[in-house]
C-alpha cells in the first residue's frame, strides 16, 4: 500500500506538470498567434495616418479616428479636435467647484488695465457666471485621447474686454479639474469656435 501510494503521488505530481507545462505552451501560441494581429493592426495604422500631429520628439498624436467618426475634426497643427456640434458646458460640474485652480496669466503694465487675474476672480464672483460660457475645442494628449476640453466667455472690467477661459481636464477617475486663466479679449484674434473649426480643417493635407 504505501508503494501504491508513493506512485499514485508521482503520478499526479506528473500529470500537474504536464498540464501546467500545456498551458503554458497554449499561452505562448495565443500570444504569437495574437501579435500579428493586433500589431499589425497598429503598424497599419501608423503607415496610413493621415490626420495627425507629429511633436518632433519621437511621440505622434492621431486623430484619424476621429475624423472618421464624423463627429470631430482634427487640428493636425495644434493636435486637438472640435466638435462638429459644440459641446455642452459641464454647468452642474462648474457650479460645485468651491475653489478653482488658476493657470498662467498675463499682468499688465498698462495704466488703466489691471492684471488678468483680478479681471477672472471679479468676474467669476458674480453669481452664475459660468452659465455664457462657449465650448471651443477638446485636447488629445500623446496617448490620442481626448484628455481636455477649453470654454470662455466675454466679460467687461475695468474698462476692458476680458475673455475668462475654463479649462475641464478630464481625469481617469471620472472627475474633472477645472483651471481658470484669463487675457485682453480682441475678436479679430481671439480664436473661438468657429476660428478653431476653420482652422483646424484647413489644418491637414486632406480633406474632413
């Protein structure tokens, strides 16, 4: 009896390693038989991009997807897209954000103009400000992702015109972040919806 047991234990220990060993070799055929597929695919995709932004870095955002979407159009200057139709505003996300982040803005030396940043903390204090925002393009980071979408509004202050800019980043968890920043607005330079559409149109070697 306990030889007869010693050899059914060698021979289950046998049989564990025969199956571990068969699928392990399933494993590697899967994989092998998978790369072709799937790399080619991106390799493909590489070779007939037409709609892209190369950084000169070795990184190259695509955004051939998008325009194939229908829904998009890609900047290949700029790498980002804009919607066909504008996007609506986050209005329920913006209004519960108690304290804003602010990005980097301009201070003037002017006499009669204040700093951008007075200009944006004034005008983000009045109540439901954030209700004239305009969507005015969507960011697509290195991984071709859309990863930000920008708003603005127009605003008075001080005696000028200022264009208060949101900027939604959109993070994996669900949650945005939202940074303010603000500038002198100037509508023959100010790049809006419709200059960011024409643009970005015009922007790569065929047609969207």
């Amino acid at each position: 009896m306990p030889m007869q047991a010693s050899w059914n234990a060698c021979w289950s220990h046998r049989r564990d390693t025969l199956s571990f060993f068969r699928s392990k070799v399933l494993w590697f055929v899967a994989v092998f038989l998978a790369f072709p597929l799937f790399g080619g695919s991106y390799i493909l995709k590489i070779a007939t991009s037409v709609y892209k932004t190369d950084l000169g870095n070795g990184v190259v955002i695509y955004g051939d997807e998008y325009v194939e979407s229908g829904r998009w159009v890609f900047d290949c200057k700029y790498s980002r897209v804009i919607g066909r139709e504008r996007l609506p505003v986050p209005l329920n996300e913006i209004s519960e954000v108690k304290d804003f982040a602010f990005g980097q803005m301009l201070y003037f030396n002017g006499r009669y103009i204040t700093s951008a940043k007075d200009a944006v903390v004034a005008v983000t204090s009045v109540p439901d400000w954030y209700k004239d925002l305009q969507y005015v393009y969507s960011g697509v980071g290195e991984n071709s992702r859309i990863g930000s979408h920008k708003f603005f509004l127009v605003a008075d202050y001080a005696g000028h015109r200022w264009a208060v800019e949101v900027s939604q980043s959109l993070r994996s968890n669900g949650n945005s972040r939202f940074v303010l920043t603000g500038r002198l607005y100037d509508p023959e330079t100010y790049v809006d919806y419709t200059k960011a559409f024409d643009a970005a149109v015009k922007s790569c070697p065929a047609p969207q």
